[in-house]
C-alpha cells in the first residue's frame, strides 16, 4: 500500500483524500489540521482511527511510518512542509501555488534534482486530456505559438468583503486572486506551448494598501520567441468562467468552460473552420494516480517543481510591474 500523509483538511484537503482512499494501492496513513473541527470531520467521512489525527505534524512524522504526503495547506507554508518531507525522505504532492516567490521556487527545484524525491504540483490542468491534447500540438510537432490569450474569473467578493480569509494575507496566500487562482491559466499556456516569458507589463486593481493583494489584473507577457500574450483576470465578478486562445501559423486551439469541470477543446484550421476533437475524459488520471505513478516508475510527475518556478517567476514580475508601473524582465 502506499501510506500516505495529508496535510491540511480543509475542501480541496478532502478531495484529495478521497482520491487516496479511491486508489487501488492508496491509505491514508494520517490527517493533519490546526482545526480540531476538520480533524473531527475526517476522522468521521473517511473512517480514521483517532490515532491517524493530528494537529501537529512533527508528532504525525514521529508516530507514523508514510510513503508520502499530500500538502494542501495555504502556500504560506508549504516551503517548510515540503523540507520537512523531503528530510523524511518522502514524495510530496503539494497543491498550487506551490511556493509563495521564485526564490523558494528555485530551493525546491535544486532539492528536486539533487536529492532524487518527487514533488508533484496540484496544476489538475496537466491531466486534462483536452490541455493535453494541445500540447501534444506543439510539443510533437513544428508549429510556434504566436499569439494567446487567457482569462478567468470568479466571485471573491465574499472574501474581500470580509477580510477574514487567509488568502486576504500575502504572508500566507502569496497574493490575490491573480495569484491564487489565475496562476491556473497563466500556468497552462506556460506549459502547453514551452514558450519562456521574458518580460512582463501588467496592471492590477489592489485590495490592500501594501498593494500585494490584488482583486483584478490584466498583463501582457512577451516570449523568448517573440510572441505575445495577455491575461486578464477577476476576482469580483458573479461567474466563474475561462478561457484560453493559442495561436500559431496554422490555426489555434481554444479551451473553454465554465465554474471548475472539464473544459471543452477546439480547433482552428488555418481555413478559420472550428472543429471539436472526440475526446475522453473517463481515460484521465486523478492527481493522486499520476502521483503514484511517478513515484512507482521513477519518472518525472506531469507537473513539476520547474512548472512552479516558471509560473511563480511570471507571477512575480507581474506584481511588480503592477506596482511600478514599468516593464519587468521574468528572472527564470
């Protein structure tokens, strides 16, 4: 069996127990949360022994044998969660964001890559058989993207309002909605095309008047290879929608969908005629099966700790440019 910790008991905490208990060789060794409440409610929806809770992951470390854990704490803390695995000489799933700046992003690559553990970021798009089938566009082929957009947006407003959520704190949640949430589609085309980003210009609404929480935000990025995208984000609309455009010389794919299922894949021809490919979403892994499968073939895990610090890298010099009002080079 694979013995597995999870971190953090809160919604998306939960989910990714279930996928624990659902796999074939999956157990949930123990639960850790500061909430007694959410240990409570584990405890009861997952059938765990008193034993398998903890508020404290030191004495979960110090009391269970594991094979791995699941951090889906806030991003505040996952730096030092995943250290503390890695010493243990355990794989992390780590929900996104994975770090809260490039800095810790680079730590955790160069522990990646010296020490041989397996980190896979929570990025659910990279399962996506539609976002695969739109890499696989240009990965195995000689197209070059030349043109993207994206958006998302969401109500956060009950957030902002009242102030009380701990992404309302850039300590613990790194930044706002861009941050937080956006980085789902930012992260995407970073990863479906390949393409590096080396500038950024950006402008955001803030929240606060430190400037670091951000309620909506709109940059345009420039790559390596001379195209251009933008992005535009929202966190005080009523709907959650999004989107994703990406061109290239012979057509485009676009992804679309709304609130947080499955999203729709099309193709444009170089003609302009729309088509949608057959595709199966029944075949797709769940993040824990991808996990496992990493961990049990030694190979690389379909998000990695170099996804995060490119998306991190971007993000990061988004923010500043929204603050400074300048252009700013992605340090990658």
């Amino acid at each position: 069996m694979f013995r597995t910790g999870i971190i953090g008991m809160g919604g998306i905490g939960r989910h990714l127990a279930e996928e624990v208990r659902s796999h074939p060789r999956g157990a949930i060794g123990a639960v850790v949360d500061v909430n007694e409440e959410n240990l409570a409610a584990a405890g009861e929806a997952f059938d765990l022994d008193e034993s398998a809770l903890y508020t404290d992951e030191a004495e979960m470390y110090a009391e269970k044998s594991l094979d791995a854990v699941v951090v889906a704490t806030p991003p505040g803390f996952h730096f030092d969660q995943i250290r503390a695995a890695f010493d243990r000489d355990l794989h992390v799933l780590c929900e996104k964001p994975v770090v809260l700046d490039s800095a810790e992003a680079r730590e955790v690559v160069r522990w990646v890559r010296e020490e041989g553990h397996v980190l896979m970021a929570g990025y659910q798009r990279h399962l996506d058989p539609g976002f695969v089938a739109a890499r696989d566009r240009w990965a195995e082929g000689d197209l070059d993207p030349t043109f993207a957009t994206g958006s998302l947006t969401q109500d956060w407003r009950h957030h902002y309002e009242a102030g009380t959520n701990w992404r309302m704190d850039p300590d613990i949640g790194g930044g706002g909605h861009l941050f937080s949430v956006g980085t789902h589609v930012v992260e995407s085309v970073l990863w479906m095309t390949g393409l590096t980003p080396v500038s950024v210009t950006a402008e955001m609404s803030f929240h606060d008047d430190g400037r670091r929480v951000d309620e909506q935000s709109a940059m345009t990025v420039r790559f390596d290879n001379g195209a251009i995208a933008s992005f535009g984000d929202s966190g005080v609309v009523p709907r959650t929608m999004e989107h994703i455009h990406v061109w290239d010389e012979e057509g485009a794919v676009y992804l679309e969908g709304e609130d947080w299922g499955t999203r729709e894949l099309s193709v444009i021809n170089a003609d302009g005629d729309r088509r949608t490919p057959d595709l199966s979403d029944a075949e797709a892994r769940t993040k824990f099966e991808a996990f496992v499968d990493a961990v049990e073939s030694g190979t690389e895990p379909p998000a990695t700790a170099e996804d995060a610090l490119r998306v991190t890298a971007l993000l990061e010099a988004a923010y500043e440019s929204a603050r400074t009002g300048s252009r700013v080079d992605v340090d990658l």
